[in-house]
C-alpha cells in the first residue's frame, strides 16, 4: 500500500507516496526538488510570484532535479492567470490547487496535459473537482496550517474517500508515521504535509520561524481571519493576538484587517520577524523538534507507517 503498488505513486511517478504542501513564501524550487529527490511529489508554491518568477522557479527545481515535480496554484492570487499560463508553457506534470474553486481553469490546464489535483475541505468540492476532471484530490482538515476550511481530518478523510472514485491525500495534522498510517486506514492512498517540511534543512524559512515551530505545543496555533472569509491558521504571536482583539471589534472594518495581514507572512519567512509576522502552521506543531532533511523526513514516515500497517 505504502511502498507498493500504490496508485498515487503509480500515477504520478514517484517513488512514496508523500506530497509536500505548496506552502506561500515557504515552497520554492530548493524545498520542492529536495522533496521530488527524496522520492515525494514536492510542489513549488505559485501564489507569492508573478510569472516570470515562477518560471524562473521552476527553472531552478528543474536544475535541481530530474524527477517529477509539480506547482501549487492558489486560487485567490493576484497572479493566477500568470501562473496558470506559465504551468501550461513549462509543460509542468501535475498542478495542486488550493483556497477555491478551479472551475475556470481546468480544462486550459488538462489541454496542456497537466494533471490536476486539487485541495478540497469539503464532499462537495471533492465531487465537482472529480468530475471536472482532477486525477485525485487533496482532502485537508482544520487542522493544517494557512487557510483552512472548517472539518477536521479525522472526519473529512472518510467522507471525501466514499464520495469519490479517484485517489484521496490526507492532509492535515500529519507528521509522523502513526498520522500517514491513521490516514491509509480512513482511505487515503497518499498523505500531503506542510508543517513537517517547515524545519527541513532544505526549507529556506528564516530559522526564527522554525524555532518557533520546534518550540510550539499542541495549542500555540490560533485561527484568525474568519471575518474576512478566508481563515488562516498561525502560530500564536502578537501579530495573531492584535488581529483576533481587532476582529471580534465590531468597529474594525475588513480593509483595516486586510491591511494587518497584507505582508505578514513574508515578514515571518523571509525577515524572521515572528512577533508581528504570521507564521503560518498547522495544529501538529507540537510533535515536531527537529531540523531533518527531506529524505529523512519522507523515508522515516514511510518505514513507521509501513510497519504500522503491517506492510512487510
Ligand atoms: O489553500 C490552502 N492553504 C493556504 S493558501 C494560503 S495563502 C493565504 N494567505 C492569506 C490569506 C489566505 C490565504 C495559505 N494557506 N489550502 C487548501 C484549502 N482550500 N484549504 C481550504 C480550501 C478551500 C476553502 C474553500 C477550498 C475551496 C473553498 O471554497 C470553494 C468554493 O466553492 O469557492
């Protein structure tokens, strides 16, 4: 299931069944081919790029590797069309999309013959990427980091799997082999994690950012932003604190909190500025204390998993 005849793997080329999430800021060309040499799908994150810097992106990663590698689109970007012109111009292999619907944009992509998959926290989403055409779809609890929808892995992962015939990822709260196991057994054929390739020695986030997530504990995550309709989960932080004070003030308008949280998470990646940057991350933080590279990361998971299963 795990090391064997898997059709996530099967489809797409890869050696394990690991997706690594098409983080904003964080998901480059160095972190994405770290994670396709490691034998996983690594993804470059299109959504803090323009074009041409995502061409350039993907340029790099294919330098860096010869192994499949894909690109995140996120759906509310200034830049998707860009974006979506530049996956079909670089003959990319597979797209994730995220934070929407990608209706308008399926059938550009799949004349290109890019695969699509697409993230999804809800059935209902999931059924129409299915018959739009996506080869599989990423089913992402609450629990993860950056936008997120409302249910939880535990609860989605199931749901999603019985309504639809293509292959279901798992996301949400996995870092570990007993999370990527608990997955395959709610029917997921692959697992896609964010927060676990946060502290990768391949991740190129500013090391203050990892050493809050090495430090984080079960509960230092916090939810903001559900006035503005697109809900982020962070660490917790000054900048989180004064964003959630300001919303539940009736008196704040959105522009003011667009405002707040315009440029916060490049702050926290790029500056280190992990007081009044977002450091986007998921609920499962708190199992993570340590700085591996991707290889690790993926082969370590795996073999846990695979033994848990009772694979081998
Ligand atoms: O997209 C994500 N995670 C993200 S995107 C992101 S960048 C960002 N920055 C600031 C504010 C907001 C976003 C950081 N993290 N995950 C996939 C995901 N998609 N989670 C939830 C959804 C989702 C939610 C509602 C997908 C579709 C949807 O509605 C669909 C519809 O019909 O419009």
């Amino acid at each position: 299931m795990i090391k064997k005849d898997n059709p996530v793997c099967k489809m797409l080329g890869i050696e394990y069944p690991v997706f690594q999430g098409g983080m904003a800021w964080v998901a480059d060309a160095e972190l994405a081919a770290a994670v396709s040499n490691a034998g996983g799908l690594g993804l470059i994150a299109a959504m803090n790029s323009n074009g041409e810097q995502l061409r350039e992106q993907i340029k790099k990663a294919k330098t860096l590797t010869d192994k499949v590698f894909g690109v995140n689109l996120m759906l509310m970007s200034p830049f998707i069309e860009e974006a979506v012109n530049v996956v079909c111009e670089e003959k990319i292999q597979v797209v994730t999309t995220g934070a929407g619907n990608p209706a308008k944009y399926m059938e550009r992509l799949k004349g290109a013959g890019v695969k699509v998959i697409c993230v999804v926290a809800s059935v209902a989403l999931a059924v129409m990427c299915e018959r739009m055409g996506a080869v599989a779809v990423v089913a992402e609890g609450c629990e993860s980091g950056g936008h997120v929808g409302e249910t939880t892995t535990m609860a989605l992962v199931p749901q999603v799997v019985d309504a639809v015939k293509i292959p279901v990822i798992a996301a949400g709260g996995i870092a570990d082999g007993r999370g990527m196991a608990a997955a395959f057994m709610l029917g997921a054929s692959a697992v896609q994690m964010g927060t676990r390739f946060l502290t990768a020695k391949e991740c190129n986030i500013h090391q203050n950012y990892k050493d809050k997530v090495i430090k984080a504990k079960d509960i230092d995550t916090i939810v903001t932003g559900k006035k503005l309709g697109h809900p982020v989960r962070a660490l917790k932080n000054s900048m989180t604190r004064e964003f959630s004070k300001k919303e539940q003030d009736p008196a704040t308008t959105s522009d003011e909190l667009e405002a707040m949280g315009a440029g916060a998470l490049r702050r926290a990646v790029q500056e280190g500025d992990v007081k009044e940057g977002s450091m986007m991350c998921g609920q499962i933080a708190g199992l993570i204390n340590d700085e591996p590279t991707c290889a690790q990361i993926i082969t370590g998971i795996c073999e846990s998993a695979a033994k848990l299963i009772g694979e081998e």
